[in-house]
C-alpha cells in the first residue's frame, strides 16, 4: 500500500476526542454544530452539513452537480478509491 497522508495529532485534537466520546454524542451533538456553523461562515454560505466521510461527501457532490447514470466523470489516477466509487454509485462511468 502506498501511504497517501499520515494524520499528525496534538493533545488539543485528542482531548476533544475524549470531550466528544464522553458526551454521548458521536454522531450529532454540540461539537458537530459548532463546525458546521463555523465551516458554513467561514465561506459565508447559509449553511453546511457535515458528513460520515469522504465517501459520503463525493456522494452528494455528484447528486448535487447533477451527475446521472451514463454521463462519464474525470477522476484522479492516484486517490483513494471511493474517488472513483463515487461516481459508479451514481451510475456514471469514472474516467482516469
């Protein structure tokens, strides 16, 4: 396997983790409130919506772009493969 980034950690990023494990609240709560507000004015949009992962995110970039089952979308030859995955879930065909 090729390593693409290694994650770099510091104890403010890891005492946030525990702050958000401890609440409960994994999935939805204050802290993913704060980023999607933060993240949406920070490009002064209305609003934003944070997602699972990458995946999920290229997911509803192409729903969004209108991307629909035949059209055909240029990927990059080198990242991860829910790059191009994406794109076969919406019926379309990736194009290296």
């Amino acid at each position: 396997m090729i390593p693409i980034a290694k994650p770099v950690f510091g104890e403010e990023e890891l005492n946030a983790v525990k702050e958000v494990l401890a609440s409960g609240f994994v999935v939805q709560g204050r802290r993913v409130e704060e980023f999607e507000t933060a993240f949406s004015d920070y490009l002064n949009l209305g609003h934003a919506v944070a997602v699972a992962n990458g995946t999920v995110a290229l997911d509803l970039a192409l729903k969004a772009a209108g991307i629909k089952r035949g059209d055909e979308v240029v990927v990059p030859s080198f990242s991860f493969v829910s790059t191009a995955n994406a794109v076969l879930f919406q019926g379309a065909k990736p194009v290296f």
